[in-house]
C-alpha cells in the first residue's frame, strides 16, 4: 500500500523534520536557521565509556535527571534523538515537529483541534510527564 | 509558547540549511516538498515494527510508525535512523571477484557465471555435501524459500542453515520438545493483561525497546503489577524491576528448579490443569510422573539453588510467589540469555515448566513468551524450514513422509530429498575447515564477525581451498572482505517481501525504491543462479508474490497454515497472526484455546489442547542444573559475557552508518564491575587485554556498578575490537546453539 501520506499533510512534514533531524523539546522558538555559534555543543573528545548522559550528568544534572527519571529515559530515547550529535547536526533547541515520528497521531489531533504544535508547552522538556487539564488528543485504537 | 503550521513550514528552511553542513541527513533534509509513503516493517530486531517508508525524488527520506501496527506507532531510535542506511557510502554497488588476490569489478554476467560453474563442478566432483547455503533471519520469506528449495531439491543437499541458528535454536527446540510444534502460541498483546513478567536472560530495554516500552506502561498501569528479571547484570530493563535477580552466570537452571520446587512445596500449581494437560519426562522420552518430578526438585530448595547460583534463597522464593499467585497472570519473556547456551533447550524447558505447573497458559497474560532477535528468523527461516534438520512448515528432514510430501509439492522425483540432515552453523563451517565443504553461498549475514571463536572460521572462510560466495548490502564487511564473489543485494526498502516476527505476525514490506547502481534482490538473484544450474523449471518465479502463493500452498494443512494470507490480504493489513487457514479467517493471537485457534474443535471439553504432543499433554521435562562448558579457574577466572547495546544491531553493518549511532557509541568496552577494576589496577578508559583458551582481544574499560562482580560483559556489534576471537564455539547437543553468553578468561591491563 503506497499512499500519499499515512496520516495527513501536516504529520507528513513533521515526520521530514524529525528525520531530517531539525527539531526538539526546548521550549524556544523554532530557528530559522541551523543553531548558531552560541547553540553549538562544546567541542568534546569523548573517551570510550563517556556518554551524554554520563557527562550531563555532572555539567547539567538537572537535565540529565529530568530526562532519566521521565519516559524517554526509561525507554532509551537517548539524547541525540532530539539533539543530533555534538557536531554540526547539534541542536540545542530542537523543533517540536520531532515528536511524529512515534507520536504522530497525538501531533496530527493537537494541530486538528487548533493548530497548535507546541507539544514541549504541555510536555515540559527532557520529563515530558503527561499534560493536565483537557487533553486536545483524540483516543484512537492500539496499545494503550 | 505557540508553533504554528507556518512556523513548522519555517522550519523546513533550517533542514536544508543544516544540509549545507554536510550532514549525513542531507537527502532527508531536502525532501521538503510531496512524499509518498510506503507501509512496511522495520528492517531491525524481531519485534517487527510496522512503519511508513517516506519517498522522495527516488530515496528514502524518512520513516514513521504505523499507528495501526502492534507498535502503535512507536519505533526505537535505531529504527527512526533508518533512512541513513539508504545511501550509506559502504554501499556495495557492483559484482566483484577475487584475482590474484584482490576483489576486483566485474559484470554480473562474469560474477553468476562463476558462482554457477564452482558450484556445479564442486557438487559433481565431491557430491552434493560438498556445497552448502548460510542464510539469515534478516533475509524476505521468499528469499530463504527458494534458496531451500534450491538447495535441497536442486543440488540435493540439506547444508542448508542460517544465522537463526546462533539466535534462537534452543528457543525453537524448547517448544518442539515441551509442546510439539515450535514458535510461541501467545501474542504481543498478552502484555496488556500480565499481572506478572519474568523477564529472564532478556534485556528488552535494549535489544527490544518498543515491546519494553509496553511492559513498562503495563506496569504503571496495571494493578500491582510485578516485573521479575534474572540476569546476572544488571541492565536498564532492570529499571523497572520490583525484583532483580543477579546469580551467576550459567546457574539459572537451578533457579528456575528451585522456582518449580517453590510452586509444588507451597501448594501453587494447578493440579487439575496438570493432570489434564501435562506429561512429564526425562531426556526425550515422556515416561516420568510428578512424584518423579518432586525428587527431582528436592536437590533445589531455595537455599541450595541459592548457593549454587550466588544468589539470595528469599528472592527465588518471592519470584515463585508472584509467579504462582493464583489468579494473577504471568508472562514469561526470555532471549539469547537462555539461548545462547550449551544447556540453552533445557533453560527453555524449565521456563515452560513454571506455566505449565500453574495452568498460567494460554490465557491472556498467560503465556511463555520468546523474544527474537532478528526480524524474520521466525517467518523465513525457522517457519519455512531453512535450517539444516527442517523442511518447511513444521516438516523434518529425517521423516520420510515429511520428505515425501515435499517431493509432491516441489514436483521433484520420490528420493530426490536426502534423508539426513545437513550441517549447523558452527559444523558448517567446520566442514569448510575440514576441506569437505568447498562451495559456501552467505546471504545477508556476517559470519566473519558474528561467528562464535571466530579467527578459526575466518581461516577457513579465506583457505585456498574453499570458495565463498557473499551476497551483501555492504561492502567490505568481516566476511565480504574474505569472500570470491561479492554479489551486490538489495537492502530493505529496495525490494518486496514477507517478514514474520516474535508473535507469528506476518507482514508485508513493499517495494518503496529502486537498488542503487547494479544491486540487485537476493530472490532475483538466486532464481537466476537456479537457472544456470539447471534448476529454472523448479524455481520458475518471475516474482516474490508467485513465490508467496506457492509458499502459502506449502503451508496448507500444517499447523502453521496461512493459506488466508493473499498478498492482497497483506497489502491491506497491518499484520496478520497464524494460523489463518481461509480468507475470511481473523488470524490465531493464541494457539492451541478453544475458540481462537482453528486446529483445536469448537466442542472440545477443555479450554486448551496441546495438539502437537500425543495424548494433547505438554511435558514437564526434568532438567538438572549443568554447568557452562567452561567455568572460571585460575588462569581464567573471570566469566565474559556478551550482548547488544541499544545503540547498535548485529554486526553493526547498518548502525555503524548512522552517524548518530556512531557518534553515541564508537566502541565497544569492556565493562567491569569496579572492584574487578580496582583489583586489576585499571580506571574507566584504560586499554585492557581479554584473553581465553581461544584467543585475545584488547579493549577500553568501562566501569559498571550494575554489572556483577566477577564478570565482564562486551557487546557484539564492533568489526574492529571482535569480542568473538574470544568466545567459546561450544554447542547444545540438542539445538547446535553455541555457548555465546558464558566463557572463562582473563583480564589484564593492555
């Protein structure tokens, strides 16, 4: 089955952005342009056994706890998902649009209920706990 | 803040500009404008993740989950990279043969050629055993289909085998001894009703996140929900343990003994369901009772099992507990852990003992459930029969009905198939060594690095006197580089095809691009290599799909029968489970239970019949504990254990492409517990030596506060640091499963 789109137009482009790797979950606004010299990750040379998260577990241990103790870190989505690298793909404030490509039908329900697409305005970066108040998601079939 | 549709729009600006920058996204990031999108299943672990193949201008620009699959749209961060490995530079674009020394290009014509006269010259000179097909449970249904009928109906040969044979052969074995039939008969969404998980040699977290990610929400979710998980590291699925069990390694059967002894001693188990269902034995005769059983099972109280496997008797007896609670349902889930061992067949058989004994079967929640690695091991090979002892669908080589009746469906003359079976991974490569196997043809898969002590191997995968046919998306790998003839193979997306997974889910992945430069799919490529030798009336496909439908004729009538499963059928849906005999059928989530499964009739009495077994009654076998062929002594005492990280797979062919991946773990290390560390003098980062009987291997340190003193692990996905020069190729007698998971060496600073 070949389609033009498995979701819809705008879950398409978000899904293009979370490839592209372009986007994130820091609560900005979306850059025009690649990160600037300010957001580029500091030069590193890593040995073998340093991870992000072992590094950031000491230069910004709030961080790392957040994402550690909420549902990516539970589930390994580990930081260069958002982030890219800490090369030239490096962002430090990615696009929201990077949520498709699991969550796409949550994407595609909050952008039908009004647009919006900020998923981190309800979703605090890095803990992403589930958002109160009324949810602008519709309940779909599959696991719960 | 507030994005909105233009502001994303907006973004897509950034996308080309970080293209600018060279980044290995460049393609994706160009790919603002229509997309097409093609359904299809994620190319990595067995899990089977249903997803979208994004195209534009021709390539592979991105992937989303198929919120109608099983997954529900969730993919793991190896699976969202996918597109990365598209247009990897490895690639491998052309034919290439071996001269005097070096591979150089050639046409195809040359290269199949070649292939065709070496092995027809080699089977007529030393006899058809003198050649021999390595597969792969990564390889499309009808790919592995006509290499088996090619090999053994064609050429007359059963050294047929595959890498599913380093994964999952004590798995396979374990159901056929316990049930009769292989493969699990529950299904991933009898996570959704366990009450109980013993995750047991299984670090889901990393080598299978999204079925993780699902126990993990079933766990919040549900009420008092228990994950129990025995390993002898402690791993991230231990983060959502309520019980981690850490013994040593290879005494596991003791603890699943003990297990039982606790279920029996304290009144859990289902005598009515035992005395309906189950038989209990020893070896492979069915012929011991329960009270046979119970002596057994008096050498392991918990505080004996305890001992022998260094861990605490209370946690083996509050595993029991939560395991053998009445009412509460209980999952079992396990992998190479088990496996990957020289008693890997008895450590399966224990595991079904604990549901058997409590009736904790067959119902949702209830089942024990195998994990696989690879993403059609189960559809292609173990299902159709492509390894050494098998036939397709359920038929084995030594039976000569078996043999009979595939001789009617292949139309091949009456003796055409040989009554023994050919030779197992490790022993196949081992013939080669021998000089007795001359002519090796590998399909998408990496002996050269995932083969267990593999120097030995490679020395005979590159001797004069053998001649090795590889067919590979990537080129060089540690077995392309050792080969005669690499022939270039479509990868993934490239092509069409069936991939089964973990819960005899079948699904369709369709053609979304061409194969770049002169790569080709392995089923073109093997139909034209049966016609050069002779064999084009028996493999007359001129597509998958024709294939497929002589498939689904093979499969009529066997237990496994998916005759429902069109192509159409599977075009359309987002997976379908077996057994699906007709075509308005449902498909099967549970086998053997009345109402779900067609093989067992409406008006049977009971809730469950374990057809595959005579008398319907699924054994109990009693296992002793056995000790790893090799244990620590002192020249070698520390245990070497080996296993995926989360963010790699196999041989690292694919995810050494993802700059990604690469980036957040370029190497393997050793990971030491840090008082093994400090015992050795060494820190994080320090270079160490690994050495055993077989070989040696030098490494970074890690420190592990999670591992287990005593023991040092390495994962398996590094071509250049091979943890496998060090590993044991021991097997099980039974499965032919090597030892991959226990070993004895040293360590010393480098």
């Amino acid at each position: 089955m070949t389609t033009a789109s498995p979701l819809g137009s705008a879950a398409r482009l978000l899904v293009l952005l979370l490839v592209t790797g372009v986007g994130g979950c820091a609560a900005s606004s979306p850059k025009p342009e690649h990160a600037t010299a300010r957001e580029r990750h500091p030069a590193v040379s890593a040995p073998a056994e340093e991870t992000c998260l072992s590094c950031h577990a000491r230069t910004t241990p709030q961080v790392a706890k957040a994402w550690q103790e909420g549902r990516h870190g539970l589930t390994l989505v580990l930081c260069f998902v958002c982030h890219g690298t800490t090369g030239a793909d490096f962002r430090l404030r990615p696009e929201p649009g990077l949520c498709a490509g699991c969550h796409a039908r949550n994407v595609q329900s909050a952008m039908d209920a009004g647009g919006r697409t900020d998923c981190f305005a309800c979703h605090p970066a890095h803990a992403l706990r589930p958002a109160r108040g009324e949810s602008p998601h519709r309940k779909e079939g599959g696991q719960p | 803040m507030k994005v909105t549709r233009r502001d994303f729009l907006r973004t897509s600006a950034a996308a080309s500009a970080l293209a600018a920058l060279g980044s290995p996204c460049r393609a994706l990031a160009e790919a603002t404008g229509p997309v097409t999108w093609t359904k299809s299943v994620c190319r990595y672990c067995g899990t089977g993740c249903g997803l979208y193949v994004g195209v534009k201008n021709g390539k592979v620009t991105a992937v989303q989950g198929d919120g109608d699959n099983h997954n529900a749209g969730f993919l793991c961060l190896k699976g969202l990279l996918l597109p990365e490995i598209m247009a990897a530079p490895d690639r491998h674009l052309h034919p290439l043969v071996r001269r005097n020394g070096k591979l150089v290009r050639v046409s195809w014509e040359e290269a199949m050629g070649l292939v065709a006269s070496r092995f027809k010259e080699a089977a007529e000179k030393f006899g058809p055993d003198a050649v021999g097909f390595y597969g792969s449970g990564q390889a499309l249904t009808e790919e592995s289909y006509v290499a088996n009928k090619l090999f053994r109906a064609g050429l007359r040969t059963n050294n047929v085998d595959g890498n599913p044979r380093l994964c999952m052969a004590s798995a396979a074995a374990g159901y056929l001894s316990t049930y009769g039939k292989d493969e699990p008969m529950g299904c991933y969404e009898d996570i959704d009703h366990a009450d109980v998980f013993l995750i047991v040699g299984a670090n889901m977290a990393e080598a299978h996140p999204v079925l993780f990610r699902r126990v993990a929400r079933r766990r919040e979710q549900g009420k008092g929900v228990k994950v129990i998980v025995l390993d002898p590291r402690r791993t991230p699925t231990s983060r959502i343990a309520d019980l981690h069990l850490s013994f040593t390694p290879g005494t596991d059967l003791a603890i699943l003994n003990a297990m039982a002894h606790v279920l029996l001693a304290e009144g859990m188990a289902d005598e009515e369901f035992v005395r309906a269902h189950v038989a209990f034995g020893e070896g492979t005769e069915a012929n011991k009772s329960l009270d046979d059983y119970r002596k057994l099972l008096a050498d392991y109280a918990p505080a004996r099992a305890a001992e022998i496997a260094g861990c605490r008797a209370e946690d083996i007896v509050t595993a029991a507990r939560w395991f053998g609670e009445q009412g509460r349902a209980a999952m079992s889930m396990w992998t190479q852990g088990l496996n990957q061992r020289t008693r890997g067949v008895w450590a399966n058989n224990l595991v079904h003992n604990l549901h058997l004994l409590t009736g904790k079967i067959g119902l949702p929640g209830s089942t024990p459930f195998s994990l696989t690695g690879q993403p059609n091991a189960c559809g292609g090979v173990r299902d159709g029969g492509a390894l050494a002892h098998l036939l397709p669908y359920g038929r084995l080589v030594a039976n000569e009905k078996h043999r009979e009746e595939m001789e009617r469906l292949w139309g091949v003359p009456a003796g055409t198939l040989a009554p023994k079976p050919g030779l197992a991974a490790v022993d196949l490569f081992r013939s080669l060594e021998e000089g007795k196997l001359k002519c090796l043809y590998v399909m998408c898969t990496n002996p050269g690095q995932s083969l267990p002590n593999v120097d030995r191997y490679r020395k005979a995968m590159a001797g004069d006197g053998s001649f090795l046919v590889v067919s590979e998306a990537f080129h060089p790998t540690r077995t392309s580089e050792l080969a005669d003839v690499v022939l270039p193979a479509a990868l993934w997306a490239e092509k069409e095809g069936v991939y089964g997974c973990a819960e005899r889910r079948y699904q369709l992945l369709q053609k979304a691009v061409e194969p770049p430069g002169e790569a080709r799919p392995d089923f073109d490529i093997l139909c034209e290599l049966a016609g050069r030798l002779g064999h084009g009336k028996l493999i007359p496909f001129k597509t998958p799909e024709e294939a497929w439908n002589e498939i689904l004729r093979v499969a009529k009538g066997t237990p496994y029968d998916f005759s429902g499963m069109t192509r159409e059928r599977l075009r359309q849906a987002h997976g379908l489970l077996w057994p699906l005999p007709a075509a308005g059928h449902p498909g099967t989530r549970r086998r053997y239970v009345r109402g779900e499964d067609p093989l067992v009739p409406a008006a049977h009495p009971q809730r469950i019949q374990f057809y595959g077994r005579p008398g319907a009654r699924a054994v109990v076998w009693l296992r002793p504990q056995k000790s790893p062929e090799e244990v620590p002594d002192a020249v070698y005492p520390l245990y070497l254990t080996t296993g995926r990280v989360i963010e790699h797979w196999h041989t690292g062919t694919m995810t050494r492409n993802c700059r990604e991946l690469r980036h957040a773990r370029a190497e393997a290390t050793a990971e030491m517990h840090p008082q093994d560390a400090a015992r050795l003098g060494v820190e994080g980062g320090d270079p160490v030596r690994i050495t055993s009987r077989r070989g040696q291997e030098t490494f970074r340190v890690s420190l592990a506060e999670g591992g287990r003193p005593g023991v040092v692990f390495v994962h398996m996905h590094d071509d250049r640091r091979l943890c496998n020069r060090i590993t044991i190729d021991a097997v099980d007698p039974v499965s032919r499963q090597p030892e991959y998971k226990i070993c004895a060496v040293k360590v010393e600073k480098a």
